[in-house]
C-alpha cells in the first residue's frame, strides 16, 4: 500500500490517498483514539470521494471510527471496460424509458463483486500488516448501499474478519441470497420504500435471507436515495457498538 496524499480537516480528520495494486483509496482516521475500522463500499456511479461516501467518513470519524473506501471497478479514477459501458449505458436507457432495470442492475452487481470482492480483502491484509489503524482489533464493520451493498454482501460471506453490517438498498438475487443465507453477523438492512429502482418485494426477500440472529430492517418512504439523516446516524451507532 502505496500513500499518495495526506490532508487534515478542521474536525481533525486524516485523509490518506493511497493507490494499493493499482486500486485507488482513501483511510480516514479520526483525530483521537481509534475504536474501529469501516470498510465503506460507495454506490454505483459514485467514487471515494463523492459528497456521500464524504459524509459518512466524517460521521463515522466523529464516532472514532477509521473509514476505508476505494474506487469500485470501472469508477472513479479507474478505468472503465467495455463492459462497464455497456451496462451503464443501457441501464440508464432502461431507467429514461421507464423500463424495469433491475435484471441489468443485478448482473452488473455480480460482475462488480466478482472484481471487487478479492482487492477489499487484499486492502484489508494491507492494512492490518501496516498497522494503519491500530487498536481495532476485531472491531471491523461494513457499510454499503445499493451497488456497495451487491459488493458487501459476498465480502460478508467470504470475510471472517467483518463482524457487524450495514447494508440495504439492494434486491433479492439468487447470488445474494445465497451469500445472505452465510452471513450470522449482525446486520441492520436499509429499505426505501417507494424506491425506484428496487422492488420492495425483492428488498424484504432479501432481508429475509440473512442468517443473522441479529438483525433489524429500518424501512423509511421515499425513494432510491432518500435514505433520511436520522437513519444514516443511527446506523453509524450501530457500527461504533
């Protein structure tokens, strides 16, 4: 792991750039002790430094949480595949005709899984062998929505080391629900539920599948993105317990 950049905010957050087998991310620390580790999966369309993956560094900073997040395949500073075009552009033909997007939206998801799934859990040796974050200790956790989430949700189930989620915004598939069926972390699922994108149907199948003894849905109306504030603080809670 190769650091690139190094910045402070005024609430003392640490931002480090760093590029690790030519995967470019971003660690933030907070500025006291540090008493866990987020792996922050960013949504599709989005990169590590969007105004929302920002935010929620910052709120998970100010609950003395260390946040990691890195350019999904085909976003951000990474190049994009041929494939990468072909299922943004006709994903969002789909969406403009008022055409159902969701079976592209899903094997878009697996393709980025199948790619992001192995660098999350090199990053992670990275990081515990650097000692970029010490004092976690087993204290790591996930957050991730919609395509973050479709990448979470196979990290859950090949990574011992996570031990509490946040996921949500992401339907039922027969690949999720197969790595849900795996998962016995603790795991809090977010559902919109007029969400456009998402049949609600698919998103509760999907809740329904985890195997977590602990597990709680947090439904709220509005659409895709319109997870309220009071949500997306209460799920950092989660995480920092």
């Amino acid at each position: 792991m190769r650091y690139t950049s190094e910045t402070t905010s005024p609430d003392g957050t640490t931002e480090r750039g760093f590029d690790h087998d030519g995967v470019p991310g971003v660690l933030w620390t907070p500025a006291g002790d540090i008493t866990g580790l987020v792996l922050g999966a960013h949504g599709g369309g989005q990169h590590k430094r969007a105004p929302r993956t920002l935010a929620h560094a910052h709120r998970c900073t100010a609950a003395g949480l260390a946040v990691v997040t890195l350019d999904s395949p085909g976003h951000g500073d990474r190049p994009r595949t041929p494939d990468d075009d072909h299922f943004t552009r006709e994903i969002r033909a789909r969406i403009t005709a008022g055409q159902d997007p969701g079976p592209l939206l899903a094997e878009y998801n697996a393709l980025q899984a199948s790619r992001a799934v192995p660098e999350w859990r090199s990053v992670l040796d990275a990081l515990t062998t650097l000692d970029a974050v010490p004092g976690v200790g087993g204290n790591v956790g996930f957050w991730g929505m919609s395509m973050g989430s479709a990448i979470g949700i196979p990290l859950l189930a090949a990574e011992p080391r996570i031990r509490t989620a946040v996921v949500g915004l992401v339907g039922a598939t027969d690949d999720l629900v197969r790595a849900a069926a795996t998962i016995t972390v603790p795991v809090r699922f977010l559902l919109q539920w007029d969400d456009q994108l998402i049949p609600r149907h698919a998103g509760l199948a999907l809740f329904d599948a985890f195997a977590s003894h602990r597990k709680s849905l947090h439904a709220n109306p509005g659409g895709h993105g319109d997870v309220p504030e009071h949500e997306l603080d209460s799920a950092v809670r989660f995480l920092a317990g």
